[in-house]
C-alpha cells in the first residue's frame, strides 16, 4: 500500500472513479448502443430489400429481353404470310416493349434508391438526435452530482464572459 501511495495513488478515489466508470459504461451499453444497434440492423435489411428491388427489377429487364426475343420470332412467321404490314407492327412492338421494360425497370430502381436514401437520412436523424439527448442527459446528472448551484453559476458566468470577450478556446477554463 505504501508503493501506491508514494505514486501518488489513492485507493479510495481510485475505486470511486472505476465505480464511476463501471456505470457510466453501463448505462452508454443500455441506453446507446442497443438502440444503435437495432437501429443498424433495421437499416441493413432495408437496405438488404432494397437491393432484392434493384435485383428483381434487373430480372425484369432480362425477362423484358426475351420477351422481346419471343416476339421477334412470332414476327417472323407472320411476316412470311402478311410481309407488308408485319414488319410495321413488329418494329413499333419491339420498340414499345424496349421503351416500356426500361421505364419500368428505370422506375423501379430510381424508387428503391429514393426509398434508401430517405432511410439513411431518417436512420441518421434519428442517431444524432439521440446523441443529443443522451449527451444531455448525462451532463444534467454530472453536473448535478458533483457542482453545487454556486459552482454551476460560477462555471456558467465564466463561460458567457469568455464568450463575450471571445477569448473562449477549446480546453480552457
């Protein structure tokens, strides 16, 4: 014990202040990191179904593709008999059916991405507002637990002067 004491180390203060960080760190585990956590998490499988959208609106400009495919072939049998007409229609239904699957598939992605940028905004929001207040919270009960009315007065009056005068720098007193 003598050792500690000669570096300067105090029992008694030492332990209030692992005491201290043992809740500290608890309540950060309850109150911020499962919440974040969950938060992540539902992000990830928007995002996760966002991307079956996008994948399943690619299937669908492959299926747009050989749908265009099958087309083409009925078209030609047709255009044995009918020769003339055939080929005006099988041009404007091709390029219909091209026009129509792009849009569609265009639509579809534009909307899963426009679905998760909103989610990351809404997701992002909603971590600094928590931040915010668990921050807050944490100094209200800090600076309840260890300052007195005076010393909070004191502390405040210090911090508008400095302020005031603009000699207020990061670290200072």
């Amino acid at each position: 014990m003598e050792i500690l004491h000669t570096f300067g180390l105090e029992t008694e203060l030492f332990l209030f202040q692992i005491i201290n960080f043992l809740i500290i760190a608890g309540i950060l585990a309850k109150f911020l990191y499962k919440p974040l956590k969950n938060m992540l998490e539902e992000r990830k499988r928007k995002i996760a179904q966002s991307l079956v959208d996008a994948d399943n609106a690619k299937e669908i400009l492959e299926n747009a593709g050989q749908e265009k495919k099958k087309i083409l072939s009925k078209a030609k049998k047709d255009a044995d008999e009918l020769a003339a007409v055939i080929k005006v229609q099988i041009a404007n239904e091709k390029q219909k059916a091209e026009e129509q699957a792009k849009e569609r598939a265009q639509q579809i992605i534009n909307d899963a991405n426009v679905r998760a940028e909103v989610e990351l905004e809404n997701v992002s929001r909603q971590a600094g507002k928590m931040s915010v207040d668990l921050s807050e919270k944490i100094l209200s009960k800090v600076f309840d637990q260890f300052f007195t009315p005076q010393d909070k007065q004191q502390i405040l009056s210090r911090a508008l002067d400095a302020l005031a005068k603009g000699n207020y720098e990061k670290g200072s007193n």
